[in-house]
C-alpha cells in the first residue's frame, strides 16, 4: 500500500490546496527561503561534456638584478590545468489523473505542484553551491565549503570553536574569477519538461494513469581564480553582541576580508557579492548602529533597501546553517 504522505501527491495533499469553493486556493508559501546567490552567479557554458577545463599561472618569472658584464638565468612561467565537473541534480513530478481533474482544475493542480519541485530545486542547488563535497559525493557538483576548509589568506578566522558556526562570504563573480557553469552544449538552468499522460505501476504491480514533468538541472562550479573567493569562518552565532564586546566583530571581519582579495579594479567583467544567512545580517545591522560606521550603508533603488559593505551589496542566503564545524 503507498504511504500517505509520501513521494507521491495524495487526495490529502490535494484537499490542503482545494479552494473552499472550489478551485485551487492560493498557495502560502511557508517553506519559502531567500537564495540570491543562484540569481547573482555568472554563468557559462563549460567546455567539455561533463564540465570546464581551464588553465591558470601555478607561477611567474621574478627577473634577475644583473651586474655589468654578467648575466641571468632564463626563466618561464608555469601553468596547470584543472578540471571542473557538474552534478545531475534530477527529479519527477507526478500525480495522479483522476486526482489532477477533481473540481476541473488539472492545469491549476499540476501548476502549484511544479512549483513546490521548483523551489525545492532551488534549495538544493544554493546549498550545493556552498557545500557539496564531490570529494564524498561523486554525483554532486563541487562546492564552495571543501574548497575553503583550512584557514588562511583567504580562509579567515571568526573566532569560534565547536559545530555552531557560520560563515561570510566574499564571491566575486565573473568569467575569470567565479562561476557557475553547464556542459558543454547542454542548457543552463533548471529544465522542466512536462511529459504528459503516462501509465504508472502502484507497489502491487497495477496500473493507473498519471501526469509526469520531469526536472533536470546540469549544475557545476569553477573557481577560475580562488584568491576572489573570500570565506569569513569560525563565526559562532552563540557569542556575538550587539556592540561586538563578544564574539566576532563582524565589521572588523570584513574589513580583511574586503581587503584580502588582490584588486576590485575588474571593471564591468565581476562583480562582489557579500553572503551571509538572516542571524548574521542581523548582527551586522546591530553592530553598525552602534559604531560610527559609514562602511555599511543602506540604498533603496526601486524602492527596494540593499544593505552594502564598501559598496559591495549583502545578501541573505538562506542555505548558509549556523552547525558549521570550525575550520583550523
């Protein structure tokens, strides 16, 4: 017998979105979270089949200070390259016919249920950016987290010990500094194909007709230049104060972090983007009302407030959790 509640949608699931008169009511997203950094990443096409093969500088010639009538050594610069792979994030809507056209509304029913699997997708894919490992899981696009997991020059310290930490981070992105990538003649994004009728096979070997959309979304990282990638870690959201006479000083923090990367002078070709989750945004917003901080300021273009930091916008990025374990 399938289990109410399951992978599959349900006269249950249906009566929890049925419009008391009919219809299909208005669905309040409660599971909603703010990801930005999906919207904010560039994004290319890789040039390989399962992702992009890029080279950089691994080192430089340093010149040679010559004395008259003695020479210098010839030198070259060296290169390496490195691979980056996707992940197949991929998944299947569906939902039983007869169930779709109670009240007449099969279009409307099937709409508020690709919708969930959007958002839900999208989730997914904001945490990966930040943490999946394919070093654990091979299936998984490589993200941001493992490649930052030891401190450093541009691995920052907070502070913190223990497993109730989050981090800031300072991406800047671009062609040559960092981005989200597809393979190579595949599409970008999220693909949502709806696959029509089909006939289905219940857990007792019957059949039954059912609607199906199918999701796939190729999805990979490069990290073309790492030293454009800053990762404020150690931040324990246990210890920090409104004035920053404990715990992290958040603004302090960005500081090196904002000063840590070799330039901004990218022009129009990058852009930086602060991430940070809501506890940490708050903390921000606390300890700049009590310093006198022109650092952090407050724009409202369209109407719409965008907190910056030296001009580079913060974003509340809902998948970065406070259970991180601190980095050494």
């Amino acid at each position: 017998m399938a289990t109410i509640g399951g992978n599959y949608q349900n006269l249950l699931d249906y009566a929890k979105v049925e419009a008391p008169g009919g219809g299909i009511d208005v669905v309040i997203d409660v599971l909603s979270q703010s990801n930005p950094i999906i919207e904010d990443a560039n994004v290319m096409e890789g040039n390989l089949p399962t992702g992009h093969r890029f080279t950089v500088s691994s080192s430089e010639p340093s010149g040679s200070w010559r004395l008259l009538n003695k020479g210098v050594a010839a030198e070259k610069g060296t290169h390496e390259q490195v691979s980056e792979t996707c992940g197949l994030l991929e998944t299947y809507s569906q939902v039983d016919v007869a169930l779709a056209n109670l009240g007449g509304n099969a279009v409307a029913y099937r709409a508020t249920q690709d919708k969930r699997f959007i958002a839900g997708l999208s989730k997914t894919a904001a945490a990966a950016i930040f943490y999946a490992n394919q070093n654990i899981d091979p299936e998984k696009m490589h993200g941001l987290a493992p490649r930052k997991s030891a401190l450093g020059t541009y691995v920052l310290n907070g502070g913190g010990a223990g497993s109730v930490n989050t981090s800031v981070w300072f991406i800047t992105w671009g062609p040559l500094t960092c981005s989200l990538i597809f393979p190579k003649a595949s599409k970008a994004g999220l693909s949502m194909e709806d696959l029509g009728q089909a006939t289905a096979v219940d857990s007792n070997g019957l059949m039954y007709e059912v609607f199906r959309t199918h999701f796939i979304w190729n999805l990979g990282m490069a990290l073309l230049d790492t030293r454009y990638c800053i990762r404020i870690a150690n931040i324990d959201v246990t210890t920090l104060t409104k004035d920053a006479s404990s715990g992290a000083d958040l603004l302090d923090k960005m500081v090196d972090a904002y000063y840590a990367r070799p330039t901004d002078a990218l022009g129009n070709m990058a852009k930086t983007i602060i991430y940070c989750n809501k506890t940490i945004a708050k903390f921000l917003h606390k300890q700049a009302q009590n310093k006198s901080n022109v650092n952090l300021t407050i724009d409202s273009p369209a109407g719409k407030p965008i907190v910056s930091f030296l001009d580079a916008p913060i974003h509340i990025c809902d998948s970065l959790v406070s259970t991180e374990s601190a980095l050494s």
